[in-house]
C-alpha cells in the first residue's frame, strides 16, 4: 500500500491501542456488503447517495494495532471500485 509506512506512523502518534477507528468507504451501492464484510461486527453507518447508485459505509470497530487497521485497508483495496476515505 502506497504510503503505508507514513499512515501507520501517523496512526500511531494519533492514537493509543486498543482504540476505537471509523473505516469509511464509498461504494457502488451493489458492493456494499463486500466492503461490510471486512469487519462483519462492527458498529455500521450506511447512507446511499441521491440517486441509490453509491452507499457511503462507516465501520467502527475497537483495532489492537496500527497494522490491523492497514490490513482492512489493503482488504478493502482489492474491492472492485471502493473508495476509502
């Protein structure tokens, strides 16, 4: 993931793990629950665009470390077309 080493710096000057973290994506609205199956348990916000054709999805979920919150990332990368936010 590009950039990776720089984010997981950030993450780690930025919070204190354990620690609560809001994953949020933009999808096409009939890829959702690909993005919602990366943290299947998590507290879930979905709101669809306007016009239905995109969901925007914020996954709150308690993450042990910087890298686990990496590792939903280049999960979620590998969805065809979601955005992360």
């Amino acid at each position: 993931m590009k950039g990776s080493e720089s984010f997981k710096k950030s993450l780690e000057e930025e919070y204190n793990f354990p620690a609560s973290y809001n994953f949020k994506f933009i999808v096409a609205t009939e890829s959702k629950n690909k993005v919602i199956s990366l943290l299947p348990d998590a507290e879930r916000l979905e709101k669809k665009s306007s016009n239905g054709k995109y969901t925007s999805v914020t996954l709150t979920s308690v993450m042990k470390n910087s890298s686990e919150i990496l590792y939903i990332y280049e999960k979620a990368s590998k969805i065809d077309g979601v955005i992360s936010l």
